[in-house]
C-alpha cells in the first residue's frame, strides 16, 4: 500500500525526491501519512480535493482487497 502511494505521489509532483509516505497501522486502520515539497501540496490535493479524493478511492478500494481499512492523510 505504501509503495503504490509514492509512486502515484511520485507522478503527480514536481519534486519526487521530497516525498515522504509514513504508514501507521493499528488494530481497525492502516493510517498513509503523506509528505511532499510545500510547492507541490497543490498537485497532490488537486482542484477541489478531486485528486486527494481520488487518491482515496484507489487506496480504499485496494484496502478492501486485502481486508483492511486505508485512511490517507497529507500531511503539510
């Protein structure tokens, strides 16, 4: 889950080396912290959260897959 973050992360920004992704797992979630450049925040959130929230549904439904709960958090 964690490598398929970076590399979506990876295509969508202009400075792939300052991406940073931290998994957190717990008991009823797996939490994909998300860090890149602050010039890119902009690429990876999209207009109107379209991209963040399509990020979303592919980790979610990936998640589902493997039977566990995917939260994804960009952090700044």
């Amino acid at each position: 889950m964690k490598e398929l973050l970076e590399l979506i992360a990876r295509a969508l920004v202009d400075q792939p080396d300052e991406v940073r992704v931290t998994e957190v797992d717990s008991e009823e979630a797996t939490v994909l912290e998300l860090r890149v450049a602050p010039e890119d925040l902009g690429k990876v959130i999209g207009k109107q959260g379209r991209t963040a929230r399509s990020i979303r549904t592919i980790l979610a439904s990936s998640g589902k897959k493997q039977r566990k709960r995917i939260v994804f958090e960009i952090i700044e």
